[in-house]
C-alpha cells in the first residue's frame, strides 16, 4: 500500500430534521389540536485514532464525509430519528486542520482516542410547540438546523520519543532493526526506506519508540529527495540519533554529512534544529572508521557521540545508557493544543441591510433565514408571528436607521413588501 501522510477531506455534520405541521385526527373529533412532533438530530461527526492504520491512503480515494441527517417529524407527538454519528478513523498521530482558519480541531495523539468536531443540527420544533392560549391551531413547523461542509488538511506526525535521522544508506533501518522488534525493509541502496518505520525499545527498565525517519538529502527542506515529505515527522520526537556513516564509505566525510542534515533542520523548521542530538557513529568495524571517529568526536566537542556497528550490534549499550537519560530528562511528545470549531450553521445569528440598485432595502443573515424557515404565508397567525419577530430582532429600527419609509420595497430572501410604520 502506498504511504500517504497528508490529505484533504470534506467533512459535515448531519443537518437536523424538520419538524411536523399536523393536526390530531380521531373520529367524532372534528377539530384536534396541533400533533406535529419535532424532528431528529443530525449525527456527530467524529474522529477516531485507529492503532491499525499506518497511512492516509484511503483518503486518496474519499474525500466526503457527512454525517446522517435527522429525520422529520411526524404526526400524533412522533418525533423524528436522530441521525447515526459517522466515525472516521485515521492514524495515531494525525493532526486535522480546519482549512479555512488554519487552526488544529483535532490531534489524534493517543490510541482509541475520539474526538467530536462538528456537532450534528438541531431537529426543528413541530407545531405542537408554537400553541399558545391565543394561537392555539398555529400551521407551520420549524425547519431543521443546516449544517454547513468544512474542508479540513489530515497530516500525519509520527509519534516516536526518538527519531533516526541521517542520509540515506547510513544504517538507520539497521539500527531500528537491531535495537527493536522492527523489521524494515533493508536494502544497499538509496531510498530503501520509503515511509517513517517505528519500533519500542526497551533498556534496562525503559521503553521508549524509535521512527525511522527516510528520504534525508542535501535540498530535503525545499523538496528534494523524500525529505519535504517526511521531515514534519521529527516535529513530535523529543530526541534526535543522528546516525553517520563513520567508515567515509562512498567517498563521504562524516563531519560533512552532519553538517548537511543540520542545515536541512534549520531550514525545514529551527525548532528541530533546536532538538537535542546524539550521534550513532556507525560501521565502525569498516576500515578508517577509528580515525574519522577521533576525527567527528573533536568537532562536535558539545554533542555526545557514540561509536555503534549495526552489522556486529556492538556499541549499542552505550548509546542505549545516554538515550534512556537524556529522554528522562525531556518533556513528553508534543500535543498540539486543539481548537473549537465554528460550526458555522446556516442560521446564526444576526443580520445585515444593504441598499440594491434598485432603491429596495435588502435584509440578509441567519435571523432572516430562521424566520423564513418557520413561517407559513398562508397562515395568518404565523405572519403575526413574523412580523413580531422582525421587531424583536431589531430589523424594524435597522431599517429606519437605513432610511427606510412608508412605502419602500423590503426585500427578504423570495420575499418582497412595502415598509409600513
């Protein structure tokens, strides 16, 4: 399966379902009161962390989701069905961006983990709720809350404590492979490695997650090689195993190579430049490997370095001692702080005037649409109705401060009418 690691989706809530206008019917009675029930909710829509998952693939192939709507309402009191909530499962590690605001909704961080982000609509009110001592038959029904689609980015971040960074062909695949459970594909040449491979270690009496992180070359930060692409995988790890081909095997320096992924950091993001760093020194049982050891160790005087061979597995313990205590030391896995969305319903609040070319007095927003939605032009009791709710929402005193007068043209949504004081 090929690995994908970002994605976008459409994703929306069920809109909820419109209420009933009905009457009571029995035989003998003749004129039954008002027995519209409500209608349903519309389902959540929710994200779930699946452990199973290791990429975005299918999101390739779906890019909309919603949620199931609400059903209506009926007669005799019966409310409608509220609407199944739809989970989507991704990868532990994902984090889900609403496109719009740019903010995180959702850091799928933990196994198991849920996480509601958009709230399915609210049923609309049958008529059995608008009776009132002095409107006792009222005709008409709410509609139910519509809810609106939202594009939202899914980008997997690896969760490791550790990440294996270097160039390609170090050993990084090998070391995973012998320092855990792992068993990456492992190959002589470049680019073996096609997505982040993880593994748990366990040492003396720790365990912690190592990723292998691919594709790391000279021009990674600005898309060259794999690394564009799996960079934003160390975001999460709390430290950085620099792994060096210590042997210069294929004409390489050591001192260079570390020098060319640190420049890739800094120029992806300072923030992993900034990751504290060992460095594995491995193929130490190749010729020459001694002398450029003594070599690296001199300049990087602040960095601890430790000399491994992945082929003999020896020099791991070591490495093993400093890892364990260093990671004692760091704050636990990044967690992005998770931000409320909008949910952005057709009927918010609030309403605006505008002048059309014609001289109407234009009036758009939510209340408008609310009102629309739940009122009968055929039923005299609910045009009551309307126009009390046109002076309760202040669309009576805007329009005079606009400079409405006697006899103007309104014009609400399909509706038009003369402004009357």
């Amino acid at each position: 399966m090929q690995f994908i690691d970002k994605a976008k989706i459409f994703i929306k809530s069920g809109n909820g379902g419109d209420g009933c206008a009905a009457f009571h019917r029995e035989k003998y009675v003749q004129k039954g009161g008002p027995s519209g029930g409500d209608g349903g909710r519309g389902g959540d829509l929710i994200f779930v962390a699946d452990p199973r998952l290791t990429t975005l693939y299918e999101f390739k192939f779906q890019q909309h989701y919603r949620a199931e709507n609400g059903q209506p309402g009926a007669g005799e009191m019966k409310t409608g069905r509220d609407g199944e909530d739809l989970l989507i499962s991704v990868p532990v590690g994902t984090v889900v961006r609403d496109v719009e605001s740019g903010s995180v909704i959702a850091d799928m961080s933990e196994q198991g983990k849920e996480r509601q982000v958009l709230r399915g609509g609210r049923g609309g009110k049958g008529n059995a709720r608008f009776a009132t001592p002095t409107r006792q038959a009222p005709r008409f029904a709410q509609n139910g809350q519509k809810t609106r689609e939202r594009q939202v980015e899914l980008e997997l971040k690896t969760i490791a404590d550790v990440g294996l960074i270097g160039l390609p062909s170090v050993g990084k695949s090998t070391i995973l492979s012998v320092l855990t459970s792992a068993r990456p594909k492992i190959a002589a040449y470049h680019f073996t490695t096609l997505s982040p491979n993880l593994g748990v270690a366990s040492h003396r009496d720790s365990r912690f997650v190592l990723a292998d992180i691919p594709g790391l070359i000279e021009g990674a930060a600005q898309g060259a090689g794999l690394g564009h692409d799996f960079l934003r995988h160390i975001e999460r790890t709390r430290l950085l195993v620099h792994v060096l081909d210590i042997s210069g095997s294929e004409g390489r320096d050591p001192i260079a190579d570390y020098e060319t992924i640190q420049a890739e950091l800094r120029a992806f993001s300072p923030k992993l430049a900034a990751l504290p760093q060992i460095v594995a020194a491995n193929k130490t049982d190749l010729p020459d490997a001694a002398e450029h050891l003594d070599r690296l160790k001199a300049a990087l005087p602040d960095i601890p370095v430790f000399g491994v061979s992945a082929a003999t597995t020896k020099g791991f313990t070591q490495l093993l001692d400093a890892v364990t205590r260093r990671l004692a030391e760091l704050p636990p896995v990044l967690v992005y702080e998770e931000a409320e969305l909008e949910l952005g319903y057709y009927y918010e609040r609030g309403f605006s005037i505008r002048r059309l070319d014609s001289g109407a007095f234009m009036v758009e927003g939510g209340d408008v649409e609310r009102l629309l939605a739940t009122t009968d032009p055929d039923d005299d009791l609910s045009m009551r109705r309307f126009q009390q709710h046109l002076v309760k929402y202040g669309i009576i005193k805007a329009l005079r401060e606009k400079g409405a007068k006697e006899g103007d043209e309104i014009v609400l949504g399909e509706w038009e009418f003369d402004f009357v004081e």
